[in-house]
C-alpha cells in the first residue's frame, strides 16, 4: 500500500510539475524594454539632428548667433539683449526672426 500511495503522490508531483512549466509567465518577468527610455534609432536620430543644428547655426553671422543663442538658450529677454549688444529692441526682434528663417531655409521641414 505504501508503494501504491508513494507512486500516486510521485505522479501527481510530475503532472503538477509538467502544467506549471506550460505555464506563461507573468507579463512583469518579461524582459520589455523600457517605454520611457528612446530607442537606439531615436539616439541617432536625435544627434543628426543636433549636429544639423549645429551646422545650421554656424552658417548664421556671429551677431546672429549670438542673439539666438541668448534668447533661445540662456532666455534673456529681448531687452537684455539689446542692452548687451549696444543695439535698439526692434533690432533684436528683426535679426531674430531673420535668423529663424535662415535657419528653417537651411535646416528643411522638421518631422
């Protein structure tokens, strides 16, 4: 009798065994990448497009640049600007809406 029991118990330890290894595993066990993290090809896209901007703003005259990169990197106002570089307000709005244009014309429709 106890050889009887010890084998019904051995195979249904085996049966139990066998459904639990068919089993899916939870979704959390998946090894997902992360949704919050960019993929490698948004990595690549995002520094082509750096270094386009880059190039873009090189081919803007040093004042240029440097109103752009004042207003729109360090965001001063554009009163500050025209204090710094010794010009009216009005200069600075023109020559930024220039140099904004010259950078859409260089740089092309962004996606």
């Amino acid at each position: 009798m106890a050889a009887w029991l010890f084998t019904l118990a051995a195979n249904a330890a085996t049966d139990h065994l066998r459904r639990r290894g068919r089993e899916v595993p939870p979704p959390e066990t998946f090894d997902a990448p992360d949704p919050h993290q960019p993929s490698p090809w948004e990595s690549v896209d995002q520094s082509r497009r750096i270094q386009a901007l880059r190039g873009a703003l090189e081919d803007l005259t040093p004042r240029q640049r440097a109103m752009v990169l004042a207003y729109y990197v360090q965001e001063h106002p554009v009163k500050r600007i025209a204090q710094d570089l010794g010009c009216a307000e009005g200069t600075v709005k023109a020559t930024l809406f220039q140099s904004l244009q010259k950078l859409r014309k260089t740089l092309g429709p962004q996606p």
